[in-house]
C-alpha cells in the first residue's frame, strides 16, 4: 500500500453531518475510501481509535491522521486541498465570520432545539421548543437573504460552507416531512430558503452523495417504531 | 472631525467575562488597538441588542462598523484580518486540531464546570469528578509542551485561559480545590507559563478583585459556598 494520500471517512449512511463531509469531499474531487460504521451495534475499533472523545462519525481519516467534527472536517478539506475545486468558506474574513456565526447557530442553537422537540414526550415541550425552531428559521430566511445577496446559494453562485451546513439537513426535514407531514420550510414563511433548499438538492455535487429522501423516511420510521416497542415495554 | 476611520475597533465586552477576555487577548497579541465598551448584560443597552440581535450577548467585535459575535468566530476573523503574530497555527490539521479543543473548552468544560455552582454535598461532588475527567483530557495534552500551541502560546490556550484563569478561581465558591496540582501537574505548569506572558497577565482579570466579584455574585444569589 503505502499511498500517499490515503483519505478514509467513516460515517453513517442516513447522517446529516456525514453528507457535509461527503459534499466536501466531492466538490475537490478527493477519492477516498468510505467505512459504513454501524452505531446500533458496536462501534468499530477505528471509530474509537479516531474519535476517543466523542466515538461520533464523521470521522476522516488523511494519512492515517483523524479529524473529527463535521465542520471542523469540512474546513480541513478546504485548507489541504486549497488549489483543487471550489474554495468552500468565502475569501474575505467578513463573510467568512458570518459563515461560521450562522453555521454555529445551525449546529448549536438551531438543530438541537429541534432535536429536542422531536425527541420530547411532553406535549409542552414539543409545542416551546417547535416555536424556537420556528424562530430560527426566520433568522435564518433573513441571513439568507442577506448574505446571499440575491444569488442562488449562501456562497452566491455555487454552493459553500454555510449551504453544506444547512442543506446537510434538508434530506432529514424532507424525510420527517414524508413520514409525519410535518413542514418545516412554509413556502410563505420562508420563499427564499425554500427556493434555495430547492436548488441544493437538485445541485449535482450533492445529489451525487446525499441518501434517498425516501430511505431515510423509512429509516426513521423503523428508529421511531423500535423506540414505541422499547417504551412499551419498559 | 474624521467620522470614520479605517480601521475602527471596538469591543463590546465584560471586564469579568473570560469570553471576552479572550478577545482583548487577541488583539493585543497583535498590535491592534480597539475601544472596549463595558456592557452590563443584566441591563442590555440598545447597542449591543442592535448589533447582536440574535444572540443578545457579549463579547460582540466591530470591525469598520461591521459586528461580530460568538468569541470563537471573532478569534478566527481577528486571525483573518490582522495575519501577524498568528494565533491559529499554519498546517490544516494542526488547525483542525486547536478547532477541536477549543470547541472542546467551551462545550465540554465550561458546561461540566457550570454544573458545579449551587451544588452541594453528592451533587457537588460528582459536578466536580464530571470536571475533573474533562480536565485529564487537557492535563495529556500538555504532557511534553509549554503551552496547548507548543512552543508558543495559540488559539487553544487563549481559549483555555476559562480554565486557568475562570475555572481555577472557583474553588472558593465550590467549596473544594477543583484542579489540585497533584492531580493535574501539567495544567499548573502551564498557567505559570501563561503567567509569564504579559499580555496575558495583563489582560485578565486581576486576581483579587476578580475573586470579590465572584464571592459578591454568588451571595447576591444567595449561592452558598460550603
């Protein structure tokens, strides 16, 4: 063996974060080898290996050295293949501030607020939490607005940084939407994020490597009936 | 009078806040002089709620008239703009690295170290042991380096500076010596070496008046230190 440049990405088919790395990676045209990693099961001796601390996918592995958290990887790509395919982040420092400022609002403020709605039992909880959510994304319909400045994609014409990291989660929402009818993106609410979520799943790169709306449907499915079956029985 | 200049910086920040101290330490690394405006975030002035609508709080940068929040993104723009004395190191998965422990700082050890006020008796010690277990993971990292950077001080030690100088001044409060130094050797030595550089020292807050802020604080909420 003994490559050079040996690029590994351990994930999980179904994962939002997983697909950031997966577009990355695509839009610089790395090869890589891909490990599917079971999680319901016993996580692999590598995944605990590469991420000791958090034993969480993604996970890339670049000549035998790890990197884990989905942005952090993401923005590992773009720094060590700087001079192949797109720039991901912006190249002024500004804009680059406020991709990481909205990208920390989706990973921190926006996605477990919805998390938690969807996980909570209590009806109370679950109607707080959904305004939150709700909140967020006319924050985030106004940042687009604002950073995108009337193009297609946060990044402007082509998808970047802060499209990766929204957009890894419209095939979730899409799916929840399938499986519950519950939309998240209301085409009054939000125009310019729905035409933007639009554009992001029907752009090449991405359609080349994000999962089936229809398969992660059923797979959340199968998640909430064995969760149903847990609960009754405990 | 000149309206504006070319390169305004100001920061909305707290004097007793390591989250922005943290910022004033950047900025002093490298050269760059700013107008810090003290905000008090249990009276929210209309500039900070104009310029920090989502999040409503401090440390906020403004840049050229420009605002930035979140302490990480403004490290990471202040690197961007004023590229001397680099805070970030230069190799991308070193970068990826000092990202990762510095989320690790701000996520892990600062939410564990949060659940150790107001607790008391069991509760309060296995706030503290939860810690403590977090802080090993800091403790490795420095075995063979002067600082988390390495040779040099860097983005993870700035961010680190809650640990040595937030964290390790809450044994009163907490009532026990939460990172004693036969437990954690290394991170002595590394707040000894933090101490020797001056813009550090004089960026934060000065010892005993940061002691009776936070001895004030807690008994104005009535928190007992037992």
């Amino acid at each position: 063996m003994g490559e050079s440049e040996e690029v590994k990405l351990l994930g999980t088919w179904y994962s939002p974060v997983v697909l950031r790395a997966k577009i990355a990676l695509r839009l610089k045209s790395i090869d890589y080898v891909y490990v599917e990693e079971d999680l319901f099961s016993s996580k692999s001796e590598l995944l605990l290996k590469s991420n000791p601390i958090y034993k969480k996918v993604p996970v890339l592995i670049h000549n035998n050295k790890p990197v884990s958290e989905s942005l952090n990887i993401v923005e590992y790509i773009d720094e060590t293949w700087n001079s192949s395919g797109p720039s991901i982040l912006p190249s002024h420092p500004y804009d680059r501030a406020l991709a990481r400022f909205w990208s920390a609002f989706v990973d921190y403020k926006w996605f477990p607020a919805f998390r938690a709605a969807v996980i909570t039992k209590s009806e109370d909880a679950k109607e707080k939490g959904m305004k939150e959510v709700e909140e967020g994304i006319l924050q985030l319909e106004e940042a687009f607005v604002a950073i995108s400045k009337g193009k297609p994609f946060f990044r402007g014409e082509a998808i970047g940084f802060m499209d990766i990291c929204l957009g890894s989660f419209l095939v979730l929402l899409k799916a929840r939407e399938k499986l519950k009818g519950e939309k998240l993106l209301d085409e009054l609410k939000t125009p310019s994020l729905c035409k933007w979520a639009d554009k992001f799943l029907s752009d090449e790169t991405v359609r080349n490597v994000a999962p089936e709306i229809d398969k992660v449907a059923e797979f959340l499915g199968e998640l909430e009936a064995k969760a149903h079956s847990a609960a009754s029985k405990s | 009078m000149a309206e504006s200049r070319s390169e305004e910086v100001k920061l909305l920040g707290m004097w007793v806040s390591p989250f922005s101290r943290r910022i004033e330490i950047a900025l002093t690394l490298k050269g760059v002089p700013y107008e810090f405006s003290e905000q008090d975030i249990t009276n929210k002035s209309s500039l900070l709620l104009q310029l920090n609508p989502v999040h409503k709080m401090i440390p906020v940068l403004v840049h050229n008239g420009k605002p930035i929040s979140e302490s990480l993104v403004i490290l990471e723009y202040i690197d961007d703009t004023w590229p001397n004395n680099p805070i970030l190191p230069q190799d991308p998965y070193d970068r990826a690295m000092a990202r990762f422990w510095a989320k690790f700082v701000d996520q892990q050890i600062y939410v564990a170290a949060m659940k150790m006020v107001g607790k008391i008796g069991e509760e309060r010690d296995a706030a503290v042991e939860a810690t403590r277990d977090l802080l090993k993971l800091l403790e490795k990292e420095l075995v063979g380096k002067d600082f988390l950077g390495g040779t040099s001080l860097g983005f993870v030690d700035i961010v680190a500076t809650l640990v040595a100088f937030w964290l390790m001044r809450t044994d009163e409060i907490i009532g026990v010596k939460i990172v004693p130094v036969e437990m954690f050797p290394e991170i002595h030595r590394w707040v000894k070496n933090l101490l020797q550089n001056d813009v550090v020292k004089n960026c934060i807050p000065p010892e005993d008046e940061h002691l009776k802020y936070i001895k004030a604080r807690m008994d104005s909420l009535k928190i007992k230190s037992v």
